[in-house]
C-alpha cells in the first residue's frame, strides 16, 4: 500500500526554496486524458502582483508565502476550436460533455502534480478558493472563451509538519454494487475521532466535529459561487438550464 498517499497532508506553509516546477508540468502533461483531448490548461503564476490579486480572490493566506510555486488548473476546449474549421458546429466542444471532461482532466493532472510533488518530499494544498470569484480570474488570467479556472495548487517545500486528518470511515463512503446505506453510529465515532483530532492536534487546537463542519455549510459565504452558471454560459458553454 502507497503510505505516503494515505499520509496525505495539506501544507499551507513552505521554505523559500526552488523546486522543479517543469518536473511537474510534465507530470500534468503525462495525465490520463478524456477523449485524449487533453482538455486543460496549466498556468504557472510567478507574477508577484498577480499573485497577490489571486489571494485577494481566494482568502487563502498560503498565496501571502514566499516559498511554493503557484499552478492553476483551467478547463479548456479553446484549443480544440481552435483546431477546428471556422463555422463548424462546436457543440461538442461546448456542452456538458466538453466541460465535464474538461474538469476530469484539470483535476485528474492535479491530483497526479500533487501525488508526484509528496512522492518527491514536497507538499501542497488544493485551492478550490478561486471559484469565490471566477469571472476576476477569468481577467486576471486573460482567458479566452470556450475556458473555465477550475481549481489551484501550491507546491512547494514543506515549513510545518501536520497531522492527517481522519477521514470519513469505510461504512459511510465506500459501496459494493451500490451505495451504501447511510451508517448513523458509524457517523457519531466518526464525529468522536474528528474531535479529538481537533482537540489535540499541534496547531489551531478547537472544538469541532464533522457534522458541524457539514452544517455550517449550510450559510457558509458563497462570495461569486452562485454565478457559476451565468459565467459558464458567458465562456460560450451552452449548458442546458434545468
């Protein structure tokens, strides 16, 4: 069994060391692929100003870090119209279909960076934080139509050393032939090994548990997340309304 993919650790503090980003950017162009159409894009941020806009977007206090290297993982069926004859019909570029593929790729080519990065002593951490705003990533990034910023990564060399989180256990996420039925005691000595992980971990100990983690999404902030749809639709993707 992979211990370091079960010791997976999100890092939101690093040195101020270079690593080998175009390491990394191989990675992500080595992905499995969709269709293989490759539909993704992979932007480096090495801007310090743009980068201190981004963090504006996302809240997230590891884009202030010296160290770690910024990637944005964008959705991206521009290049495939591109390809095409003018005046074709792309609707097959456009519709749920493209897109969805295009988010398997963008996530399946950052999973595999970030997989790669720990395999080498690296860390990192997701930052679905980017979608508070996706219309002001769209400028700042300048990206054309028929493209979307999905999610972000920071890589870098660790400066802390956290603890794993417990995850949900087997009987709440894992079926056989179907899903599995909702365990409610497997749910409480979930919330019991959450709380102590927050109660005794080594930094920022609290009181908490998952289910009020998972009800106070019920009002957390959206920011620009409702809009979504409307700025899918502006990127030219023809996603039906339901």
């Amino acid at each position: 069994m992979d211990r370091i993919a079960l010791n997976h650790r999100s890092i939101r503090r690093f040195k101020p060391e270079p690593i080998a980003y175009q390491a990394l950017e191989d990675v992500a162009r080595a992905t499995a692929s969709s269709e293989f159409l490759q539909s993704f894009t992979l932007i480096r941020v090495t801007d310090v100003a743009l980068r201190e806009q981004i963090a504006a977007v996302s809240g997230s206090a590891v884009l202030h870090e010296r160290g770690g290297e910024l990637f944005i993982f964008v959705v991206d069926c521009a290049r495939d119209i591109a390809l095409v004859p003018a005046g074709s019909d792309v609707h097959h570029f456009t519709n749920w279909n493209a897109f969805l593929a295009g988010c398997f790729d963008a996530t399946l080519a950052a999973q595999n960076v970030l997989a790669a990065a720990e395999r080498s002593g690296l860390g990192g951490v997701f930052l679905g934080s980017i979608l508070n705003d996706p219309r002001r990533m769209i400028d700042l990034l300048h990206l054309p139509r028929y493209t979307f910023p999905l999610l972000g990564l920071m890589v870098g060399v660790p400066a802390e050393d956290p603890e794993p989180k417990p995850r949900l256990p087997r009987q709440l996420t894992v079926g056989e032939n179907g899903y599995p039925a909702f365990d409610a005691a497997a749910a409480a000595d979930y919330d019991a090994t959450v709380a102590n992980y927050y109660a005794n971990r080594s930094a920022g100990a609290r009181q908490e548990s998952f289910t009020g983690l998972v009800r106070r999404h019920l009002t957390a902030a959206l920011q620009h997340r409702d809009e979504i749809g409307a700025i899918l639709a502006a990127q030219g993707f023809t996603l039906p309304q339901a």
